[in-house]
C-alpha cells in the first residue's frame, strides 16, 4: 500500500508526500478516526508510537493525550489525534480508506 498524500501546514502552504506501509497505513488510521483518535489498544500496531513520530518528522501535527485503563494490567496509553489538514491525492486509496 501508498500513496500521495497533500498536508496543508498552518501557514495555509501544501506540501505533498509519498508515503507507504505501517506509516501510511497509521495515517489513513488517523484520518478515518477523525475527532474520535486513535489508540494503540484499537489499533494494535507493533509500534504506533514511531509511526507516529515518523510523521511528525514530516511535518504532520498529531496530539497525544494520555488516557488510563484498567484490565489485568492498568496503566495508561496514548490517544492520537490528527490536527493537520490532509487531503489523499490518490482517489483508488481514498475510496479503499472510507
């Protein structure tokens, strides 16, 4: 899987990117999530988290609120949300992502 993805950056300016595999994959996840998030507990990725800073780096501005849990082993997990403006250029992939 991937794809031609567009971010818009605050400052309005786009800025297209090739992306592919896990990275691509967690951001059509973020994208499909919308306000809700995502977590790793719903989208058990091995590691979400670098897929996540993967995209930073480029530019993606994505939020991370922590959460609790309980079950058999309580803590706490991260909740990402996608505050970037993004717009898939690739019709095929944006139809399969819906």
């Amino acid at each position: 899987m991937s794809g031609r993805y567009q971010l818009y950056h605050p400052s309005g300016d786009p800025e297209i990117h090739d992306l592919s595999g896990r990275v691509e994959d967690t951001l059509c996840k973020l994208i499909k999530a919308g306000a809700v998030g995502l977590t790793t507990i719903e989208y058990p990725a091995p590691r979400t988290s670098d897929y996540v800073f993967k995209l930073r780096k480029r530019g993606f501005i994505i939020e991370t609120v922590t959460e609790p849990h309980g079950g058999d082993f309580p803590g706490h997990h991260g909740r990402y949300f996608l505050r970037s403006k993004v717009e898939c250029l690739d019709a095929n992939l944006h139809q399969e992502a819906a």
